[in-house]
C-alpha cells in the first residue's frame, strides 16, 4: 500500500493491515527455511522478480454444515486477491474446483475466479473428474494439454509443471501419476539448466503427508528423483485444506489452504473430511497463498493469508 | 450358427431370465453397507448367492463404489445417494472409491452360506 493523492479511508487501511499482517513469509536459502515473523506491507511490496497466487479447493457446489456458502468464501478470497499490493503475474489452482464436476459448478468458479483478471494455470482435483464421461475438466482446462491434463510451461526463468495424480487411481493405493506422466516428466527436465528454478504444482501432496488418509502420492518418489539435480525445486499442493511445509534438501513442499472448508490435522479426527468449526473461525482456517522468486536468488517466499487473522 | 439355432438360444436366455427374475423378488436379501468417516461398514461382509448389496453414502463428501474388476461402478455418490448391485455368482468381489483409493471393501459370495 502506498500513497495515495486521495487519502485512504481508515476502513482500507485496515484491510490492507489485515492482508499484510497474517502471513508468515519463509525464506528458503540453502534448503534451510527461516521464518522472517509475520509480512509487513513494505516487504510484501518489495518484493521483486515473480510473484504468483495460489488458490485451491475451491469446491463450487458445497453447502454442507462446514460452510454452507462456499461460493461466499470464494468471493472473498477473489476480492482479496483483486486488493493485493503488488499485482501478481499469473494464478494456479490446484484442483477440487468443484464439489461434483458439474457444469454448474465449473460456470460458478469460472465466474468468480474470473474477476481476478489473471490467467489462471489449473490442475483437477478428484472431485473435478467425476462426472459420468469424465470429459468436462479436460474440455474447459485440457487445451494444449497431454494425458489427462498434465502440461509445462515457463514464466522469468521459472520452469512450471503442472500435473495430475488424481487419474485413474487404484484401489488400495493413494495419488498417482502413471507411468506415462512419469516419462514425459524425465522427458520435460531432460537439458534444463540445474539452475532453473522448478515450481511443481499438482493437487495431492506429492510427499507422503498422512498415506493412513491416503494423503500422498505412491509414485512421486520417481518424479522427484528426475529434479534431484536442480538447485531449488517448490512442490505446490492443496487436497488437504490446510497449511503444511516440509523442506528436504533442495525441494520445498507445502501445501495451501482451502477456500471452501477446513479439514481436520491428520491424525486428530476418525478421518479426513469437512470439519464444522464455529462461525467466527471458519474464515481464519481458509485462504489462499502467494509466491515469491527474486530473480539471481535461490530463495522464495510462500506466503499463506487466511480470509481473516 | 442357423437362424434355427439363434432362435433356439434366444428361448433358452430368455427362460433362465424368466427364472432369475422368478426367483429373485420372493429370495433375494438385502444387505447394507453404510459409508461414514471414509470406510465401509462392514469393510468385509459374506452374502449368499442373489443377496442384493445396497451402499449409501453418509459422509459429506462424495464417494464411489468401484470393483477392483470393473464388474460393478457406481457414479460418485454424494451425500445420502444410494448404489445398489446383486451379487448372483459365488467369489469374491474386491470394491474401493475411485476418489478416495485408500478406503477399500469386499463382498464374498457363498453359494450355501448366508442365510
């Protein structure tokens, strides 16, 4: 937030207040994290190079106890994306757009993320390939896309994979990318400089988070080794609604939070699921996240801002 | 094969449909599973030949019932949504969701068992 000639009504301000003081902004310098304590605004403005927004789970179409208004919650978290002090490039969503894949519920997200006026990258979340033919995600998103929606595509010297390890799932298993996604991984790194910095985004954690919830994903261990030699990998995730970080070596997972509802910490609760909190807390546990590269640097900053501290 | 003989055949399938059908509405039991907290209750259940195997879904996220052969596939089962399948050959039936792979089930079939 900087000057403006026309004043800032007090109620902006505090609003800007609000989006900069609730996040915690990681710095990541030789795989070690450090926390820099909570983001002020000059730092959040400061921030040079590329900056991204990710969004996730928006479920379009729930309206169970947990949040009987989850278009609501995702007309806010647009709203604060719209209010953001410094323009972000581009957004990634990744996955669980809609609760039941249908066009409804694609139309809904379509029309409210839209007003963000950014480009959108997606990956689907299981919840958005099951309508009967499993055609309409791969319609709206998969232009341009290979298998069942995987793709790549680069932004300031950033190489993104965005990929899908919610397809044809086996029983017994958890996430999956396939053989066939795996290959053309290998295929996609093959020659790029070690320095490249690789940001991979994909719905379910591509760590093994909880595997007793099904929380990961049983063939990424071969997907990683393929970026093992690049010097700053970022594993992008959502699925499981609230925020996680791991750092191993020079690879940085974490995962984002859900705009439609929160789940419980795995372990705390029977199973994974919508988890009814009271009313006053329910925005405090959704958000979205921001990503930060500065250029000549081997370090980002992940950002997550819940609708409400 | 004749037109003689397809006819034939055609009789036969049709009277053994005639049978089953006979059969099924007096004999045929009922069985539930109910899905809550993301598994099946009962996670393993043995039926007898003909019982009439009904899922409905309790939790408030969709789920489905997909056999591990492809033999029986429900649509992703939302809330209180119900998926129903007559097991009427003895085996073993290995299920799962398709959303959730790590929630798995099976339904035995016993020719003489059951009840």
């Amino acid at each position: 937030m900087t000057d403006h000639n026309d004043g800032v009504s007090r109620r902006k301000v505090l609003e800007c207040m609000t989006w900069a003081g609730t996040g915690v902004l990681w710095t990541i310098s030789g795989g070690v994290p450090h926390s820099l304590g909570l983001v002020d605004e000059t730092m959040a403005a400061d921030a040079k190079g590329l900056t991204f927004l990710q969004i996730s789970d928006s479920h379009m179409g729930f309206d169970k106890p947990a949040n009987p208004n989850a278009k609501g919650t995702l007309e806010e978290a647009i709203t604060r994306i719209k209010a953001f002090p410094v323009k972000p490039s581009f957004m990634i969503h990744t996955g669980d757009i809609t609760h039941l894949s249908k066009v409804s519920e694609f139309d809904d997200a379509e029309k409210i993320i839209s007003q963000a006026k950014l480009d959108v990258h997606y990956v689907p979340g299981e919840h958005d390939l099951i309508d009967p033919e499993i055609k309409i995600y791969k319609e709206r998103y998969g232009r341009g896309t290979k298998g069942s929606g995987y793709y790549s595509f680069d932004a300031n010297g950033v190489h993104f994979l965005g990929l899908v390890n919610v397809a044809n799932l086996k029983g017994g298993g958890m996430g999956s990318l396939g053989d066939e996604q795996l290959e053309w991984i290998e295929d996609d790194l093959k020659g790029r400089s070690a320095s490249t910095p690789i940001v991979v985004f994909a719905h379910i954690p591509l760590w093994s988070l909880y595997p007793a919830w099904g929380w990961g994903t049983e063939d990424s261990e071969r997907a990683l080794g393929y970026m093992k030699r690049f010097g700053s990998v970022t594993v992008l995730n959502g699925h499981i609604h609230q925020v996680m970080q791991k750092v191993e070596g020079n690879v940085t997972f974490h995962t984002a939070r859900s705009t439609a509802f929160p789940q419980p910490a795995p372990g705390t609760a029977p199973s994974a699921g919508p988890m009814k909190v009271p009313d006053d807390k329910l925005r405090t546990m959704l958000g979205t996240a921001s990503v930060t590269f500065k250029q000549g640097e081997q370090r980002l900053a992940i950002i997550d801002t819940p609708l409400q501290s | 094969m004749n037109f003689a003989r397809q006819v034939a055949l055609g009789a036969i399938a049709g009277l053994v449909a005639i049978a089953i059908m006979a059969a099924s509405p007096a004999g045929a039991a009922e069985i539930e599973v109910k899905i809550d907290n993301f598994t099946y209750n009962p996670m393993k259940i043995t039926v007898k030949a003909g019982t009439i195997v009904t899922w409905t879904n309790h939790d408030d996220i969709p789920h489905t019932v997909t056999s591990k052969t492809m033999l029986f596939k429900s649509n992703a089962l939302d809330t209180d949504d119900k998926f129903s399948f007559t097991f009427a050959t003895p085996g073993t039936y290995e299920y799962f969701c398709a959303l959730h792979p790590h929630m798995t089930g099976s339904i035995v079939v016993d020719a003489s068992a059951g009840r």
